[in-house]
C-alpha cells in the first residue's frame, strides 16, 4: 500500500520525480489529537502525504524538537491598529481603552503602513496561517494581497443611529468592495463580510442592513467585555454614556429593552449567520445558555472567541472558560490587536490559559487553535488538520508553548 511504499525511502521517490520529508517530532499532534511513535510524510510542498508508524516510515527523517501541529489560527485580530502597540498603557478598563482607540488614531501613514508590515510579518513567522481580521479601512489590503496568511476580512461597520444608517453602511460597503478588489487575484482565497462592531455601536436598523447583507457568511461581533454593556440596554445608563460624548450624545441612542445585551441584538440576525462572539468576558451562565439556544432554533452557529491577554491587558479579568466550556462551546483563539496586547501570537494566548486554566490540557487547547478556528472560518478542508491533501501549514511549539515557529 502507499504507506508502505513511502517507508522504502526517499531514493525510489526522487527517481519518480518526487521528493518527500518526513518528520519526526518529540510530539506529534495533528488537530484531533496526540500521534504516539508516528512520522509525519508530506511532499517538499508541505502538503500531507500520510502520518504512517515510525517503523515503516524508512530512513532520512527530520528531528522536531517539541510540538509538531498544523498552522495556528488567530480568530480574531485588528491588524490596521498596529501602530498603537505600547500606545495604550494596560489595565485602564475597557471604557477608557475605548476612548484612547477613538481619539488616537492620527497617526502617520507611513508609520501606520510599516507597523502592519511588522505585524503581519510577525504573525506569520509564529506559525499563524489564517486570521479572522477587525477593519474599519482597507489600509491592510496591500499586504494581504502578498501575504502567506488567508483573511477571514471583517470589516466592522459602526452606525450609532438609524437616521445615519445607510450612510454609515454605504461607506463600509464601500470599503469592503475596496478590500475584495485588492485581494481578488491573490493565489489564495480571502473571504470578506460586513459586520457589527459591538452592541454599544449599532443602531437597530444598522444591525438589520447587516442581517441581509450577511446571509449565509461569517461575521463576528465583539460581546459583554464589560458590565457597563448590560446597564446600557437593561436601563439606558451606565460608563458608556461617557464613551458616546466623543461622539456628542449625551445619552444612549439605543431602546432600552430590560435585557442583557446579547439578548437585545442577537435576534436582529435570522439569516444562518456563523456568528463569532468575541471576548465574552463578562457573559454570565444563564445568557451563555439562552445564546446557544436561541441559535440552535434559529439556525445560527455560535463561535466563542478567547483573547485572554487582551482581556488581562485591558480589564485585568480572565474570560469565562469553565462556563463556556460546560455548555460546549464551539471556543476559538485570538489575539486582538496591538493597541491591546504584548504580541500577536497564539502559543503566548495558549500560555496564559494554561497558567489561569491549568486543568485545560494541551490536546484542547491545540484543537481551539488549530481545527475549531480553522472549521468556524470555513478552511476546515484545508487548514487546522494533518491529513492526507491538505495543506495547512506546519508549525513548531515549544514544550511550554512560549515559543513557535513556521516550518512549511
């Protein structure tokens, strides 16, 4: 069988017109699980051949010193904030951190441009194969067009009133029709959809033009990073009236609905949206619960989108892992962005939770980096498994998940 065959030895091979490596790692985990005493065979490509025994796999094998998994996913990120890396200081709570990110973005271009360069770059080296990307602007376009990371591109309309609403949405759509031309030719697919910024930042008719023009794709909304996001919709008050005075309201421009604020927006989408609820920080059980239901009967997927170091960075508070986990949640990784972390790497986000979590294991931990962000992105076919065909990128981790590295 091919197999077997493939254990006679690269010689044959490279007399075919074929050469093969095969590697052999101190663990081998291949987006499911932990591959005891086997050898990972994939052409000089990177595409996946086979995962065989190691005592067929021949000779001329390469030592991995470590964790050999698929390419990481990063499921949620702003790229085209880089340039506020060390910009905001930590642990100024979010509605401080908000209004630093709208009143410090007049940066200049050219520094703005090489700090996306710098990033992406950064991001790549550590094994990052596919990013599910915040943008308000297309300023990331030009690198994405030659990068070897695939976009998952958000781009994230904000419309605080109705009366602004089709003009708000005709400018991100705009912007998102800029993003599909840049990208169009590129060797790899990207994907771009319209998406809510947060329940604190879209008005009711803003949410039900993003419905319709989202039906069927990926979308993403940032959720419950703070208290002060329920208050809003239960009782129209709260810490964000002080965030909506940069934008001259003196009050909530939002209904007042008695409920939390995942329970007042989630019923605006009816469309089979995959739907990424990131960060989740402060989303108590019983809303955990209805949110999953309500999505089960009305036929959205839910994804939970962990960025634990920018929650710790911003609010200094850790995301609700146990809850999220006894529901069965469908739980991805991220980043967020520079303006709220140390560094854009998934091992690093890995780390913290095994430090807070020290109960997760590596295997779950690896399969939310790896097959659940690739599955919710829709590239599960290609990215987040070794399997014979796919090609989704090899990556090196260290024992203790402080370092990573792209080999393929």
């Amino acid at each position: 069988n091919k197999n077997n065959f493939l254990g006679i030895g690269n010689r044959i091979w490279q007399f075919c017109g074929m050469t093969y490596r095969k590697f052999r790692a101190d663990r081998l985990f291949d987006g499911d699980r932990f591959r005891e005493g086997e050898i990972l065979i994939t052409d000089e490509k990177g595409k996946v051949e086979a995962i065989v025994p190691e005592s067929e796999a021949g000779e001329d094998t390469e030592q991995v010193d470590g964790i050999l998994c698929p390419g990481l996913i990063n499921s949620h990120c702003h790229l085209e904030l880089s340039h506020l890396k060390n910009v905001i200081p930590p642990h100024t709570g979010l509605i401080d951190f908000l209004c630093s990110v709208v009143t410090k973005r007049s940066f200049a271009r050219e520094l703005i441009d090489a700090e996306i360069i710098r990033a992406e770059k950064e991001m790549a080296d550590n094994g990052i194969v596919a990013v599910g990307d915040i943008g308000n602007t297309a300023d990331t376009a030009l690198v994405k067009s030659n990068s070897r990371i695939r976009w998952q591109n958000f781009v994230e309309v904000l419309s605080f009133t109705d009366e602004k609403a089709t003009e708000n949405f005709t400018h991100y759509s705009q912007v998102a029709n800029e993003m599909k031309e840049a990208l169009k030719d590129c060797p790899v697919a990207h994907h771009t959809s319209l998406v809510p910024h947060a329940p604190y930042s879209i008005s009711p008719a803003t949410f039900r033009m993003i419905n319709e023009a989202s039906a069927g794709q990926v979308i993403s909304m940032h959720n419950q990073e703070h208290p002060a996001e329920n208050e809003l919709y239960k009782t129209g008050t709260g810490e964000y009236l002080r965030f909506f005075k940069i934008f001259g309201m003196n009050q909530s421009p939002f209904p007042v609905t008695g409920k939390s604020s995942i329970r007042s927006v989630l019923p605006y989408f009816t469309n089979g949206q995959t739907i990424f609820l990131i960060h989740n920080t402060f989303m108590p059980e019983e809303d955990i619960v209805w949110a999953n239901e309500y999505a089960a009967a009305n036929g959205l997927k839910l994804v939970y989108c962990l960025c634990i170091n920018a929650n710790l960075y911003i609010e200094n508070k850790v995301p609700p892992v146990e809850l999220l986990m006894k529901h069965e949640c469908h739980i991805v990784l991220g980043t967020d962005s520079y303006s709220s972390n140390w560094q854009l790497s998934i091992t690093s986000e890995i780390a913290a939770l095994k430090k807070h979590f020290p109960h997760l294991t590596d295997t779950t931990l690896l399969q939310w980096a790896t097959r659940n962000g690739a599955d919710a992105l829709n590239w599960g076919h290609e990215l987040g498994r070794l399997r014979p065909g796919s090609s989704p990128g090899l990556v090196q981790l260290s024992p203790d998940f402080s370092t990573s590295c792209r080999l393929l």
